[in-house]
C-alpha cells in the first residue's frame, strides 16, 4: 500500500508533488521521496519519514524540472530502512526511475531472471523487480531515440511477465513521463489535467483527492492493463498493452484504504462507504430487530462515514466519543503486539459521557487483527459503557493480502477460522456483527455498474491472478508473522547502533 504521483508540466513540478504526496500520506507514512528532471538529468531526494520532515527548503530548491514523480510508502514484510524509499532509478538504458505500488506475486522467478541477466539488484523490493524488467523490454528497442510504439511495447512486455499488483510511475530521461496499471486494475491510478497559462499539464496519482486539491480535472482512470506516456511535448498517448485485460480492483481500497474525497474506478469512496452503513444498519435490524442500543459512536477516522448512515438508518444518535491523535500511524501493521496496544492507547481517548450508562455500538471500518478492537472495548467499559456492541463495515478479514496490503499471517488475524460470536468472545464484545460480502461488494457496484467483479481475498481466500499456492502463503506467512518482525527489528536497531559506533569513531 503506496501512494504514487507523477506530474508532467511547464514549470518546475516540485512544490506540486510535495502537495500530492501530503494528499497521498495516508496510503504510506514510512517513506517519502521525489525525482524531477530537467535537460535529461534526474535530481532526487528521499528518505524515511513522513512527507514534511523528508524535505526541506533546500530539498525542494534543489529538485529542477518541469516532469517528475513521487512516492510515500508503507514498509512491507522484510523491507524497511532507507535503501527502500523510492522512487528506484536505473540508469542503462536512457536513465529510468520509477515508483510503485502494488505486490508482485512471481518475484523469485523474476528475480532468478535478472540476475541470469546480468542486472544488479540492490534491494529485495519487488519494485526495485519492475524497474529492472521494464528497463530490460526498452532495452530491446533498436531505436537510439525512443518512439511511443517502444514505450508501450515495453509495457507489454511487463505485462508478459510480471504477476500480481502493481500500479507504475516512471521518468524516462530524455522522454518524459510514463504511467501503467496491472491487468486486472488491482491497485488504482488515475489520470487528471489542467490549464496553465493556455498549455495543459497533466498529473497521474493512486487517487483523485490529489488531482483536486490541486486543480487537476479527472481525464479519466488508467485502465487495467493500460499505458500512458506524455512525452516532453506534453502529448498524452494512451494504449492498451495487455492482451487480456480483465477489471478486478481491490475492494479493500473502498472499504479502508481509499480518502472518502477520492473517486477511485467510477466509485465514490464517500457514497459507497454510506452504502456500506445503510447494509449493515439492514442486516442488525434482520438480526437484532430489538436491539437496546443508546448510541452509535464511530472508530475514526475510515469508519465515520458509515457509521453516519448506520445511525441515520436506525434513527439512533450518533456521538463522537473518541478523539484521535492524528500523529499516531495506523496500527494495523505496526509490529509486535505490545508497540500495537501502547500505539491505540497513545492514538485514542475517549470522551466519558458518550458511553456513561449507555448502550454502544462501536462502528470500524474492518477488524483485522483485533488489538484495537480489544482495547477500545475496554476503555469503553471503563468509561462507564453498560454494553458495548461492535459492527464492522467489513466482511471478516480471514486471508492476507499478497497484493500490496502488508497484511499479517492469516493465523494472527482474528477472523481467520473463527466464527461470528467466537471473535466477539475474544474482543469482549457483547455482541458482533460483520457486513455480509454480498453486500460490500454491492455497496461499490451501484456506484459502477460497469466493473463484473472485486478483488476480495482477504474475505474469501481466492487470489485473481491464479498463482497463490499454499507454498506462496506459506512463505508470506513466515515473513509477515510478528515473530519475525521481532527478529528484523532487533538486526536493524543493531545495524543502527553499529553505524553509530562507526559513524562516532569517525
């Protein structure tokens, strides 16, 4: 789960890619970077960080060039530190950098690959992978200057042999700007455009919100399998490269990972999640028709917007009653259990006399692992709740994602081979209850008729791109577990302290 951007315009594009990545924070708070380019040459900044504290005034001056692209990240299992900001550059041939954001499902194979190949990889990013194979399909390219038909080519070639998620931003030195999307369309971008001084400028995001906030009108979504390329000239060329293209996005975008100001594929992330709490408000009164409950009170921030149409629907008042501290990461992947609780008590606090002697639904947007679940359960009791009911906006999370969500192992996620009432024993619920995923799944159709299917995984267990074995999930499995993320992080704080040691000596 990344944000990426890309920005081909006519004058220098820093300042605006600084702003779209502060839009994009929330899909990546572990890592930040930026390249620009002017007259063929790249300059770069990136670091570990959020956005503002990665760069500063110099930074910015130093980035010249009227394209560029950006990108916030996520760690994922087994890749975190610095070396593993991007964007990632190659510089043979042309000089390419990209940006990703996705999953790649066959990265051994393709590694094995480039390696026989002879192409250096320096980090274990599956980023770092697509780079290297797209450079490899230009390579192939007889032409000293490169035509569109190259670029695109290229792109198929990816597509040939890249599996998985990944949705791209790369400079070509010397050419411009290029974007593509999976074929199946699993991690979104989009395309926006605007009018400076009578000349169009154009901008390729992870979301919408970022075209608005900064005066780009949507042109339209990067179509699954699609390639984009604007060339110095800023012409936009689009082309389908995939052979077989099959729109399948990921619905957990919809359901957490999405700002509700973003459209992502046609669907409104605001409107579908108020589906989302009107179908679940449905399924309590099929369910619980005599249900005693005093007061809806919303898990922020991802939940709020459901929770608003579940309490509008059930004509129940709903409350803010929590308040959180916006400079605490979301605690999903954060690793280890004892960081997660010390990370929800720091992130959240209740307000006493919205739970005091009341029956409350507490409303989240999904139930992953349940650490937070459990703890707002008991500081609701503590505040004085009589009963504490929990609706989830989401089906049960039993499957991790492989497609660019770092999701923990399937037998740390509480839903995984539990039932309904045996997970509401767990969190200390009085009573539990999930939407159904017919309903999630109908909750973004309405707002795109058009799109036959859903990435839903990590409800059902059933991987679009048809390469996830029990072999695969396995191996996830071993680096996702907090076990091993305990071990990494204990290697990295003592790579730090050896580089303190070597840094001081110096």
């Amino acid at each position: 789960m990344c944000g990426v951007v890309g920005i081909s315009g006519h004058q220098n594009v820093n300042l605006d890619l600084y702003d779209a990545l502060t839009v994009l924070q929330h899909r990546g708070q572990d890592a930040a970077g930026i390249v620009t380019c002017s007259d063929g040459h790249f300059y770069q900044k990136k670091g570990v960080g959020l956005v503002k504290s990665v760069f500063g005034a110099r930074d910015m001056e130093s980035l010249e060039g009227t394209v560029g692209i950006g990108h916030c990240r996520y760690p994922t299992a087994g890749s975190n530190g610095p070396a593993l900001a991007q964007p990632f550059y190659v510089n043979s041939p042309f000089g390419i950098c990209l940006a990703h954001n996705g999953n790649l499902t066959n990265s051994d194979e393709l590694r094995n690959h480039l390696e026989g190949d002879k192409r250096h990889l320096n980090t274990d990013s599956d980023s770092e992978i697509v780079l290297n194979i797209f450079a490899h399909e230009l390579r192939k390219s007889d032409n000293l200057k490169l035509a569109k038909e190259d670029i695109f080519t290229a792109i198929a070639g990816v597509h040939r042999r890249c599996r998985g998620a990944y949705a791209c931003v790369a400079l070509i030195a010397q050419h411009g700007l290029v974007a593509f999307r999976d074929p199946f369309g699993i991690r979104p971008l989009i395309i926006g455009s605007r009018q400076r001084e009578g000349a169009t400028e154009y901008m390729i995001a992870s979301e919408s919100a970022a075209l608005s906030v900064l005066g780009f009108e949507v042109v339209g979504d990067v179509e699954p399998g699609e390639g984009v390329y604007i060339d110095l000239s800023h012409q936009l060329h689009r082309l389908q490269c995939s052979e077989n293209p099959k729109h399948v996005p990921c619905i957990f975008e919809h359901v957490y990972l999405a700002r509700p100001d973003s459209c992502i594929d046609g669907v409104h992330m605001y409107k579908t999640r108020l589906r989302q709490g009107v179908f679940l408000a449905e399924k309590i009164m099929r369910e619980r028709p005599d249900h005693d409950i005093d007061v809806v009170i919303p898990i922020p921030d991802t939940s709020r917007v459901a929770a608003q149409a579940l309490a509008e629907a059930l004509n129940i008042k709903l409350r803010e009653g929590l308040m959180k501290n916006r400079y605490i990461g979301r605690t999903f992947i954060m690793p280890g259990q004892a960081v997660r609780k010390k990370s929800v008590r720091q992130k959240l606090n209740v307000i006493e006399p919205e739970f005091k002697n009341r029956n409350v639904l507490l409303v989240d947007d999904s139930i992953v692992r349940g650490t937070t679940c459990r703890q707002i359960i008991d500081m609701a009791r503590a505040a004085g709740a009589k009963k504490v009911y929990f609706a989830s906006a989401a089906p049960p999370v039993r499957y991790p994602n492989v497609y660019g969500i770092d999701m923990p192992s399937s037998t740390e996620l509480i839903g995984h081979g539990r039932t309904e009432e045996e997970v509401a024993e767990l969190i200390g619920a009085d009573w539990l209850i999930y939407q159904n995923l017919e309903d999630l799944i109908a909750a973004s159709k309405e707002g795109n008729p058009d799109i036959e299917q859903f990435e839903c995984s990590v409800f059902t267990g059933e991987y679009i791109t048809g390469d996830v074995n029990e072999n695969y999930l396995s191996k996830i499995d071993l680096q996702r577990n907090d076990g091993a993320q305990r071990k990494r992080n204990l290697c990295s704080d003592e790579a730090s302290t050896i580089g303190l040691y070597n840094s001081k000596s110096d």
